[in-house]
C-alpha cells in the first residue's frame, strides 16, 4: 500500500536540482492580455470599474458571458493565496474546514421561507424527478439541517465553528463592475453554533478578531459598519468595506463616538450630526466583502437543530454566520489600491512577489542570462520568496516593454538584468512597483534589502 | 499598503511556542460518528458499497439527499491532499491551474451539439431572463470557447494545457454507492491545445506518464484500459480504474500480450482469448477514477478556436482532455483496500498520519498526559509527520474503545501512551494499521521508526 514509487521520487529530485526549471517563466504563462472583445466587458462604459478593466486587459480574469468570469492561472494564485490566508485565521479561531453541496434542497429553503423572500436573486433547479433544489448562494439551511441530524449533539461539542470556500451564486438582475457583482462567486462562509446567547457572542467576538486580523494581513484601508440584518436576518451584524467611488454602500461614520453604520439602518440618511453624540458625520462609499451575523434561533428554530445541555435537556443552539466574498475582495482591493494604468496588489496576496527581466536577445549584454538564474535562485532561497518569482524570459521584447507590463500586471517588485550587470561588481536594478523607487544594487545589497522584507 | 499588523504576528508567535495546542485534538473535531439515520444512507441495502458504509459511519462524509454529500473535516482534509498532489503532477507536466465557472451557456453546447446528445444526465438551468444555462460536467465548450476570443493566439503558445479542480454535475437517474456515483462531484479537469496531431499525442504521452505517477504515488492497486471515447467523443482514450466487485464497468485484460479494454468496446465479451495474441483474457471489475481522450479537433472545429502557425495562417488546435474523479478517488480507494471493519487509506491521502491516545482519566496511568504532548512536538518535527498528528484526548473513555476508533477511522499508525509509559525507561505502543502488528518502542526508538517511513 505505501509502495510509493521511487522512480517518481528521483525524478522530482533532479528537478528539484535544476531548481530554475521550477520557476514560472512568463513566455510560458497563460496570461491573455488587452484582448478582449468589448462585448466581454459590458456594453455600457459607465458599468466598467477600474479592476475589472486591469483583470481583464492584465489576463488576470477573463468574463465569461453575462457576469461571470474565469479565473487565468495568475488570477488562480491571487485566490490560492487568499484561502491560505483565511484558513490560517480560521485555524486560529478553531473553525474546522468542510465542504457541503452547491445544491441544497429546495424543501429546506422553503421551511425557512427564503424560498419566496429571496427572490429573483435565488437560481432554482429542477432535477430529473422534478425535485427542487437552490443553487446556494449561502448555507445557513444546508448546514443546519445537517447539524439537526446529529442527534446526541451535546453541549459537550459546543461551541462548534465549520466553513468552507466554495462557489456561490446569485441571479443579478444588472450584473456590473466585473467580479464586484457578479452571478457565480466565490465565497467563504462560516456557521458557528453555541449553547446560549452569551457564548454565541462570545464567539461573534472572536470571529470579529480574526476579521480584523483577516483584512489587516491584507493590508487594504477597511471600514466597519453596523450593518443591515437583510434576508438573512438575526439580531445584529457588522460589514466590513472597501472603500471605492463606485461603491454600491454608503456609510457613515461619526468622527466623534466613532460609531460607523450603513447608510441602510439610518432613517435619515441626510443627518450630518451623530444622533447619539452629536458629532459630525463624514459620508463614504464602499464595497462590502465581508459581513458577520448574530443569528440566534432564525434558523435552528424551523429546522429544529438542537443539543442536549447539561441536565439532560435539549435546548436549540444560537447561530453566528459569517462570510468573506473571496473573488471580490481580490477585485476590491485592485479597485481600492490601483491606478488607472496598472495594478496594485495586497502585498501577501500579490500573484508573485518579483518579477525578474533578463537582457534583450542580441543586445550586448545578451550573454548576462544566466545572472537572472543565478538571482532567481538565491532570492528563491529566502523564504517569504520561494515560489514567489516569475522570469520574464520574452527576450524578444526589450526591457522597456517587459518594465511596463510587469508594473501593469502589479508585480511588488521588478528586478532588471541589464547594462550596469556588466559591470565589475555587477548591479541590478530594483524597482519597488507602490514607489516607482529605482536601486541599484550589487547582488549582496539586493539579497540583504529582500531579506528584509 | 504593507501595514502588516505586528499585534497578530505576536500572537500567533505564542501560539506556536505552545505548539501542542496547534495539533488537533479529537474532542475538538466535528466527526459525526455513527449516528445516520437509515432513509439517508439509502433505503435499499444492496446499494450501499464498503466505502459509503465506512465513510459515514466514520464521519468522514455525510449524506445529503438523493446523492450528494458534505464532506466533514476529516474528508475535507483528505481531498486538500489529494488536490495537493494532483497540483504537484500536474505543475511537472507544465499544466496551469485556472478555475471557470460552474455554470457555462447554454448555447455552446448547442452548438457542439451535447445539449441534446448528454440526455437528462445534464442539469439545465435558467437564469432570470431565460438564458440557459448548463451546471457543467465538464468544460470542453467552456474552455474551447474562452480560448477562441484571443485572437492573437500564435504556436509559440502551444503546447497550452490548463486544468481546474471544481464541482461538477450529473444528473444521475439512480444515484448509489454513495460518492462512487453521485449527482455532484469533484472533478480534476485538463485541457491541452498544440499545432498538430503528433505534438497532441505527445502531450497525450506526458499527460499519462504524469496519471501513472499520481496512481502510482496513491499506491491503490490500479488497471488502465483502453476506453469509451463516448459523449465526450474523439480518437481514442483511456481508462484508469480501482477494482472493486460492485464496480462499474467489466475490464478484460490479456494475460498473453497485455492489451487490457473495457468491456463496452468489445463486441463479444464473452471471448475468453485474446483477439490478437490468442492470450487467456480475465475479465474484473473497477471504478472508473481517471479518464484521458485524444480529442482532435471534435471541439475546436465548432467552437471555431484557431491558432496561427508559423507561415501566419490559422489553424484548428489539436485537443486533449483529462480527468479524475478526486471525490471519487477517495471513496474507491476507501473500498479498494479496506476491510467490513474499518478503513484503509492510502498512506499519501491518510487524513492523519499518526493518532496519539492518552491515558483514562483517574487511572494509575494519568500523570503520564504529558508524554502526549512531549511525544506530538518530537514525532511533529519530523518533517513527514508534521500537521499531520491528531491527539484523542478524550480521556473519559478506555484507550481499549479510543483504539478501536482510531482503527476503524483508519490512521496508519496509533500510539499508545498507557501503562509501560510508567516504566524506569518509558515505552510506547505503536499499532501498525495495515498489518495490525503492535510493537514496544522507547521515545528514541519511537522517532527512528517513524524518520524511516
């Protein structure tokens, strides 16, 4: 049974040795640039966001019909690095990892009643029996209904937090902004279930922590607001936003109590004083990527999910949900952080950290390739860089060219092997993407300035 | 931008200086063991496979309606090792991880004809404006049809291959054996593109190597066969499969020339020798787990993707797909090799690789708690063990019931922390799963065995 094959294990080893084989080289990377029909985009300019046009002209996403998009293998890693990153807060706030079914029955939805109070928005499914089901765009029923079936449930296994990371789907009536609002997202939901009130909100506390540390690690200037209960309901809920011109939320924020809260819950909007202390209000627009709800009974009430507490009773357990939209924070941070003429990423989720571009093909320091092996491989060596470099390697392209698609693609840092390479003690230029900085450095320098980063 | 929050690094410094906390503990984890009810397992015995049976009764999934399942943490942690791994072979043969959406337009397998060719097997979809839409099983159109729009693709793109891992849909009229075959499945899909014929044989040539290697690395023993170019159509194709005695498909195997073909391409298979060699054929039966079709130009051809050769003139892409059927790989590999009574993983996917069992509570044995931790951290610094320990710290039960559990569960090795732990020097039992053979280990001795596997 553990006849692992040592043919395959060598195997990877000689490559391993090659180590700059490894290294991902742009002229072999799908990356579909500035190729778009304008049909893909959207027809009206004014639904167009800034992100959405960077995704697409840099081949990050590519829109696949009516408010839905492809993820291009660049776009891929930005989503990979984003679930490691939750999954390591989620980890610390003891969330166990599941996966449950796109589709959810229909009969659930319809004990809860957002069967009807949904909406258009909900996308139903027959299947060949004639069966209704939702294609989920939550999960509050599916996992309730799951929990309610475990029937020794003890307040033993209390408090009990589960999430996954999975596509989610929304049939929106005007698709807009690229992945900002969009039909099929993805999106990490998490359901926590508690034995009284009082620890419910003690775990909302918690998982607010590690929001905090979520969207501080990516480093996006965030506002929270109290939010909008809305159709999923419960007692109270926070929104975490974006900021951005085009923002589908308003909020408010006193600059006295600091109290934030959507525009939505305030009868009137137009107040610029704090109705609690009276300071002045500053108004801004924003997008929501990721909402906390204390849900107490709304859902284990219709779909009876219980446990058996300490005297033997049975009582129904108090619900959290919480969700982060995993694509769109990848498109509002582009939206929030980048300029008209390229993109700029969150520094932990950037799809690679350094790009660098070796000499043009003929020029006379043609023969300094192997200094971008060379730096590929001790830069790789540090470890916040292993498998973090991407070549361009299209020496057919001067390095003019190759300097302005990497800015453009948002690569944090840009590394030119060029003329000063031949240098006695060659140098090689550093360009930091957020400054437009230029080093020169000798490669020691080079090492010493990433190491510290 | 890089405002990395210094707060939340110190905390998870600590964290890991306790690093026992890090390892998961089994009263902590949410494995619903045992507790189905009978309608969700299915009404009629004869079809509930070995693995369905073990898989729920462990904890591992959990049905959910007529032939869909939630996968449990303890599942979920065995389908991120497989993707894992799948990742891996498929970054050795130059394949690129993208992600399309689920749902793909209607109108594009209209025109390829499979709207109507796939039967009610096909889950149809409507949006609000009456557009349809497909829950794809698989993504031939959708990828053909995202790689015609870029109009400037030349051969020095070629060869291309990407692939995604996603949920995919199949309207099964009689769903049974539970993720051996179901309505919603995780599938690894791969789609290569080159110039011509010879270049797509030889990517077809890669692409199998890299399938032996992954079958290989899981170690289930595995048959691959010619196979039935079927709905998906092209020039030939291959079939890799568990066995298994409720398995799908008839395979007919040489034991003269070796030529091994499913059943369904035979048109006599009732021949006992060999058609071409006059070799004795046995015939078994097996899961489909992996599937590779040449595809031609069966796609590119209505979909209408070209690319532009070296004289400048365009030319159809030559086409190749693959798949595996990652949940299913779990569950065959779970009927594959284990017993009525408990389950085997392969060594490579185990979702622990070692379960730790602490003393009862108010035994002679229970000041030795400490060996659990001591024993963690050290077996936890071994490279291969490392996140990959789980602690049964339920110490109100017997370590006799705790070991059964771990059995059935299915962790390749178990240690036993119980009385010779007291001994002048301390000694472990170590329970080999596989081969249930238990052996007396000091701490040193514990480590040296270990380091070797």
């Amino acid at each position: 049974m553990m006849n692992y094959n040592f043919a395959i294990r060598r195997k990877r080893g000689i490559q391993i040795l090659f180590r700059h084989f490894y290294h991902k080289r742009i002229s072999q990377l799908f990356q579909p640039i500035n190729i778009i029909s304008k049909d893909a985009t959207g027809k009206k300019e004014e639904l167009v966001s800034i992100s959405q046009k960077l995704l697409v002209d840099c081949g990050i996403v590519r829109p696949r019909g009516n408010g839905m998009f492809a993820f291009m293998p660049l776009g891929q890693r930005v989503l990979a690095k984003l679930t490691d990153l939750i999954d390591e807060e989620m980890k610390l706030v003891g969330a166990q990892k599941m996966l449950l079914p796109t589709l959810t029955s229909g009969h659930l939805w319809k004990k809860t009643g957002r069967w009807k109070t949904t909406g258009d928005e909900l996308v139903k499914v027959k299947d060949r029996h004639d069966k209704d089901y939702v294609l989920s765009p939550t999960h509050e029923e599916a996992v309730v209904d799951m929990l309610s079936e475990v029937y020794h449930l003890s307040y033993r296994n209390l408090p009990l937090r589960l999430y996954q990371i999975s596509s989610k789907f929304r049939d929106e009536a005007n698709p807009r902004f690229g992945l900002l609002r969009c039909k099929e997202f993805l999106m990490k939901d998490l359901y926590t279930f508690d034995q009284d009130e009082a620890s419910a909100i003690s775990t909302y506390d918690q998982v607010s922590e590690a929001y905090n540390a979520i969207f501080q690690r990516l480093g996006v200037p965030f506002v929270k607001v109290a939010g909008d209960c809305g159709n999923i309901g419960g007692s109270f809920s926070h929104e975490y936003h974006y900021p951005a011109a085009i923002g589908q939320d308003t909020l408010l924020i006193c600059n006295g109590c600091g109290y934030s809260v959507n525009s939505e819950l305030v009868s009137d909007s137009n107040n610029t004083n704090c109705s609690s202390c009276g300071g002045v209000i500053t108004t801004t627009k924003g997008f929501e990527v990721g909402h906390t709800f204390l849900l107490g009974t709304k859902y284990s009430d219709p779909l009876n999910c219980s446990y058996q507490n300490e005297n033997g009773r049975r009582s129904l357990v108090q619900m959290g949900c919480y969700g982060i939209g995993v694509s769109r924070v990848l498109a509002a941070a582009v939206e929030a952080l980048s300029s008209e003429t390229g993109i700029r990423w969150p520094w932990v989720i950037a799809p690679y950290k350094v790009c660098i571009i070796g000499p043009k093909r003929g020029s006379k320091e043609a023969n300094l390739t192997s200094w971008v092996h060379f730096l590929t491989d001790t830069i790789g060596s540090i470890k916040s860089f292993q498998d973090d470099i991407i070549i361009d390697d299209r020496d057919t392209f001067t390095i003019g060219k190759r300097v302005m698609e990497a800015k453009k693609t948002g690569y944090p840092f840009i590394i030119v092997v060029g003329k000063k390479a031949s240098e006695l003690v060659p140098r090689f230029e550093l360009i930091e993407n957020i400054t437009n900085n230029v080093q020169l450095f000798s490669h020691v320098q080079l090492l010493d300035f990433l190491r510290g980063k």
